[in-house]
C-alpha cells in the first residue's frame, strides 16, 4: 500500500467555514448590485429632476410672460383711453370756447341793433311784411311786433299794401296782433295767417341766427383764423 493523502469529509467547523465564505460571496455580489442598481435610480431621478425642474421653470417663465403681457396691454389701453379723453375734452373746451366766442359776437350785434335802430329800419320792417306776405298768400294777415313799435309797423301797411297788390294783382288786408311779441325780442315782426296755421317769423333775432349760421364759415375764420390742425388755427 502506497503511502499519499486522502481527502476525507469535512468536519463540522470546516463546513460551517465553506457556507459562511459563500455566504459572504453571494452577499457581497447582492451588496455591489444593489449598489449599481441605486446609482443607476440615482442617475435616472437626477434626469428626471432636471426635466421637471426645466419644464417647472419654463411654466413659470410662460406665466410671467402672460402676466407681463397683460400688463403692458392693459397699461397700452388705458394710455389710449387717457389720451382720447384727454383729445376729446380739449375738443370739448376748444368748442365750447368757439361756441361761447360766437354767442359773445351774437349778443353783442342784438345789443347794437336793440340801441342803434336807423332810419333804415322802417324800410326793413316793409320788406319783412312783403316777404312774408309772398310766402303766405293770403288775403288777410296778422302782424305781431313788440308793444313799443306797434304804431311804426302799422305805419307801413298803406305802402306794403301798394307794393303788393301791384306786384301780385292780389288784394290783400294787414291787422295789427292784438298779442305783442315778448319783451325779450328785440324787434322785427311775426306775420301769420288770420287761423295761425301757418306763419312767417321776421324777427331780427331769428334773421340774426338765420345770417349768423349762414356765414358761420366767415365768422370762425375772422374770430379764430383758419384751421391748419387739430386745436390749432393760424392767423393771416
């Protein structure tokens, strides 16, 4: 029998040994898995994070653009709105300026014509009965004056009664309105139908009006220049 070594079967402690050493093996093979693992879920909640963060960042930034953009259209409009009330109430003033300027001219010239009645005026007065009387056709009339020119305008009749009939070949009768006219006209003459459906008012305010709106054109010029832009006139 040839002398050698023989392996025999572990003991006890040598096996309890072996299975430790596995053990630990297999453990640390789970330990530097789990550990790749939790880098690789480290890396992908890092590119995660950074998605959201950018998509986070870009949501706000789209906010405090619209928030941004409201605001400046918000402050655009009510620019505008300032700036065309502020246009419009100078317009305003500037108008009622005009408007108070004009009447101040008007007043004025009713003032002169209330004071200064020329001789010229008896003559006015037989014309506004001749006109009147071509406009209405009628063979009797009634004319209204203010009391105190009762007696000059029924002093015309005999002369506008001639001149119209020879003109018209139409006779015709003029009476005096027991009613004057109100204090507050200055002078001229209402002529009307004896019924007072129809009539022909020559009062010297209502032909001042009538002159006044004709020549409106002239009368801004002469009083504010002629316009050469808004709120703005230039004098010759």
């Amino acid at each position: 029998m040839k002398a050698g070594t023989s392996s025999g079967p572990l003991t006890p402690q040598a096996s309890i040994t072996s299975k430790a050493n596995n053990m630990k093996a297999v453990c640390l093979n789970i330990a530097v898995e789990t550990a790749e693992k939790c880098e690789e879920i480290e890396v992908k909640i890092d590119e995660e994070f950074k998605i959201l963060k950018r998509r986070e960042i870009r949501r706000q930034t789209e906010i405090l653009e619209n928030a941004d953009k409201r605001r400046r259209d918000n402050l655009l409009r009510d620019n505008r709105v300032f700036s065309t009330k502020l246009a419009n109430t100078a317009r305003l003033t500037l108008l009622q300026t005009r408007t108070d300027a004009i009447l101040d001219v008007k007043n004025e010239v009713l003032d002169r014509l209330g004071k200064e009645k020329s001789a010229k005026y008896k003559q006015l007065l037989k014309n506004f009965m001749i006109q009147s009387l071509y406009s209405l056709m009628e063979p009797k009339v009634m004319v209204f004056c203010i009391q105190s020119e009762r007696g000059l305008v029924s002093s015309c009749f005999a002369e506008v009664k001639r001149t119209y009939e020879s003109a018209t070949g139409r006779t015709v009768q003029l009476e005096l309105g027991k009613n004057p006219l109100k204090n507050s006209v200055i002078g001229g003459l209402v002529v009307s139908t004896i019924s007072g459906r129809a009539s022909v008012d020559c009062r010297l305010t209502s032909r001042l009006e009538h002159v006044i709106s004709r020549a409106m054109p002239e009368i801004t010029t002469a009083l504010f220049g002629t316009a050469t832009s808004a709120g703005t006139s230039s004098h010759r």
